[in-house]
C-alpha cells in the first residue's frame, strides 16, 4: 500500500500574490446581481464575520484547539513538544504580533531565545538554522496575514457607506465588542495571527523533525515519502501544513466566487472535510483517540454512558439531535449531565455533516440568505427547530448581541421594540418558559470567555422534546404492525 516515491518540487510561486488574487474575485462580478453582491452582500458578510469570530475571546481559544487536534490527527505525537518549543523559537524571529510578546513568552517556558543562526535541529539533512526554517515557513505561505487566516474581504472591496453604517450599528449593539479601526481590531487580528502561526509552525517542525529522524512523511492517501532534498522536505511540509490548516488561499476562482459567499466558512470547512477524510484512512486510531477519551472521562465522573458508540445513559431521554452528535455528556452536577465540546476538529465537522449531510450544509449558508426562509417556514433549516420566538431567532444571528441575550437573559431585539412602544424588558422565550435559568447565563458567559462548549444536557426542553420523539417513534411503530 505505501510506496516510497520522488517528491517532485513544484514551482513555488509567490504565494501572496495568489492570497490577493483570490480574495479579489469578487471585483470579476460586473453583472446587475455581481454588483448586487459586491456593494451589498459582501459588506454585510463580511462585517457579520468579523463581529461573530475576532472579538470573541473564545473564538481565538477554539481554533487554538481545532489546529492542535488537525496536527495530532496528521502526524501523531512523536516530537510534537519540542516542535511546539521550536514554533515559538521561530516566532521571535519576528516578533510583531500586537499585544502577544514572544520573548516574553520564550523566557516564561526557559526556553533559550534564538539568533537567526541558531541551529533549532539536527538530523539527516543537516544542522537547520532559525533563519532557515523560519524563510521556508513563510516563502511557502504558511504564514498569512489575519485577514486571510479569518477570511475577510480586503477593506477596498467592501469600503461603502453600508459598510461603514453596519460597522458603527454592530458596535453599538455589541456594546464596542465588535467596533472596526481601533485598538480592539488591532488586538484581536495580531492575536489571530499569533495563534494561527504558532499552530502551523508547530505542525511544520513536527514534520521537519520526523524526517530529520529518518522517518518516513504520509503525503497522502496511501502514500508515504521520504524527501531527497531539504527544499524537497521544506516542500512537502508546507504542503501537509496547509492541508490540515486551510485557508481562502487554497480555494479555486470559482469557489472564491460563489462558494464563499454561500457559506461563509467554506474554506476550513472544505479543508477540514479533506483533512479529515486522509486520516480517517491513514490513521483511524488518532481520529478514535479523542472519542475514547469522552467515554473515559465519563466513565471516571460515575456517568454509565451505554457505549462508545453510543455515549449517552439510559436514565435519561436525549433528542436526536444531541444524541446524534459524536460526544456525550462527561460529568455530572446536581442530578444534571452536562458536557464539553471545545473545538476539537473531528467533532465539529462529524457533528455538523455526520447525521444529516443536507441540514448540515443548509445550516451552515449565509445567514442573510437562509433567515428570510428560515423565518418564513417558521423553522430552522439546519436543525429543524421552531421558531418559537422571532425577537430570540434576532437576536441569536447577530453578533455579539447573540451572548449579550444569553448571558443576560433578555431578548436585546425584543426589549428595543418594547421599550420605543411604552413595555419594558423582553425576557427570552426560553427563560420565560422556564427552560433555562441563571446557571444557563453562567454558561453562556463562560463559553463566551473559554469557547469551552459547555452543554446543560439536561434542560427541561430538551428533554420534552425527546419525549415527543419518543411517542412519535412508537405511535410510526405501531401503525406499521397493525
């Protein structure tokens, strides 16, 4: 199955000069609906993805953890730590990440600064420099600037008076959490980039060091190299690190055209699909781990989950669409299960293709195409949900203002229109039902800080709706046995 085969290095172009081309296909649309898209659907896209991600601490928490796992289901963990000490070695050779100090970082961890001629390894190809590696990281692209990394329109493309209005009007309902120009962008693209480097630097090393040990690199499916050449390797490296950290530069023109703008994160989705499809035959057992890990837990808080493939107790009903999800609940508090999904990249992806792809892809399209429709069929078209609450559904697709309501509890759309008529505060269906309560705020806040996860599993309304499941299940049973 595996072969051993001459990498062929391709031409490495400028790698930027591709990023700009591809975040510019938007100007090719010069049709009535192109300019439509350009001068209207882009703006508030891309004001709507920066508000959702970046200002959100634990946005930057979760992808941390998403790029982690895609390395380990990569490459395993044989030299990942000192890869992670060669990462920051590398990253002080620039040093500019605004608000993220990586000397300071370096002489917290006693890890010794390096000079660019500091040999950071040593192996079968020779004794590799800081300088070195770190040139080959970035002339192979692997270190974009956090426009590309979150996938932004470039300024001049969406610079419009709408552009400008939904900037200061998310502002100001995301109480300056999500304000554009300022030092909080500032801080929150550097620290974007310092994350996003640190992960594919990490990988990169990780990959360098296993070839410097004489291992063999998987390149892909069934296909495993052992690099001739030190540019050969530095080659296959950054090819391995960008499949398995995908960014827009990685999308064809006519997938920048449409697909991007039909579902706004298509790029990692796409990637992490591919990523994720070669370890699932390369290496099973990694994917397995994670899993495993779930249940043990489980298991170890005094949860009797029924299987690994099924990690939910008996004592409990739980709707189809937790229980189709690929993690269960972990630990338990007060008579209630509760459970963490922190971002790990097998999760996310299995649990939003996995049960069903169709929903799964619906759900994830632009919310300013899928709300009009999912308003007027009064149901979510991801999950099938009702809309029990149009004031609630408002606020959950806007940014900011979504954890605004969660954590407070109130409907922030709802309570603006009942104030400007003479009511007073809008409290959210589901806490008007008694569905959720403070310990709910508790949580949305920590997710908001950590991106923790953190699932109630137990609240009243899911377990109604199970119910529901349940007597529709054996009423279909029964009509088909008579």
């Amino acid at each position: 199955m595996f072969t051993e085969e001459v990498y062929v290095r391709p031409e490495v172009a400028d790698i930027f000069k591709r990023i700009d081309e591809v975040s510019r296909e938007s100007r090719v649309l010069t049709s009535d609906f192109g300019k439509f898209l350009n001068r209207t659907l882009d703006p508030i896209t891309n004001t709507w993805k920066y508000a959702i991600t970046l200002p959100r601490p634990g946005h930057h928490f979760r992808n941390l953890v998403g790029d982690l796992s895609f390395t380990y289901f990569a490459e395993g963990t044989r030299h990942s730590l000192k890869a992670s000490d060669d990462a920051f070695k590398l990253l002080s050779l620039r040093n500019q990440y605004d608000d993220v100090d990586i000397l300071r970082v370096l002489t917290d961890r006693k890890i010794n600064i390096p000079k660019g001629r500091s040999v950071i390894s040593k192996g079968g190809y020779g004794d590799l420099t800081a300088e070195q590696l770190f040139e080959a990281a970035q002339k192979r692209g692997l270190l974009p600037p956090s426009r590309i990394i979150e996938d932004l329109y470039d300024e001049d493309i969406v610079a419009s008076g709408i552009s400008r209005g939904l900037e200061k009007g998310q502002a100001v309902l995301s109480l300056g959490m999500a304000a554009r120009g300022g030092r909080v962008e500032k801080a929150v693209m550097g620290i974007s980039e310092y994350r996003d480097h640190y992960a594919r630097l990490q990988h990169f090393m990780q990959i360098v060091r296993k070839a410097q040990s004489g291992e063999f690199i998987t390149r892909g499916i069934g296909n495993v190299v052992k690099p001739k050449t030190i540019e050969e390797l530095f080659d296959v490296a950054g090819e391995r690190v960008l499949k398995f950290h995908p960014d827009v530069s990685q999308l064809s023109s006519s997938e920048a055209k449409y697909m991007r703008r039909l579902i706004p994160f298509y790029s990692w989705t796409r990637g992490a699909v591919t990523a994720l499809a070669e370890s699932m035959v390369m290496a099973p057992a990694r994917l397995q781990v994670v899993n495993k890990a779930g249940y043990n837990i489980a298991i170890a808080a005094g949860i009797d989950p029924n299987s690994l493939y099924d990690p939910f107790p008996d004592d409990q009903l739980f709707p189809s669409f937790l229980s189709e999800e690929m993690q269960g609940p972990q630990f338990e508090v007060g008579g209630r299960y509760y459970g963490v999904s922190p971002g790990i990249a097998s999760w996310d992806v299995f649990n939003m293709l996995g049960p069903d792809p169709i929903r799964g892809i619906v759900g994830a399209t632009n919310p300013l195409l899928r709300a009009p429709i999912e308003l007027l069929a009064g149901s979510s078209l991801g999950t099938g949900a009702r809309i029990r609450d149009v004031s609630d559904y408002v606020d959950s697709s806007i940014p900011g203002v979504n954890y605004i309501s969660s954590i407070s509890g109130q409907s922030v759309t709802g309570t603006l229109a009942s104030l400007l008529t003479g009511g007073g505060f809008d409290p959210q269906y589901q806490y008007a039902a008694g569905n959720k309560e403070d310990r709910d705020k508790a949580i949305s806040f920590l997710n908001y800080l950590t991106g923790i996860g953190l699932k109630d599993y137990s609240r009243p309304n899911y377990i109604n709706y199970a119910e529901i499941e349940a007597r529709n299940k054996a009423a279909e049973e029964a009509n088909r046995n008579r």
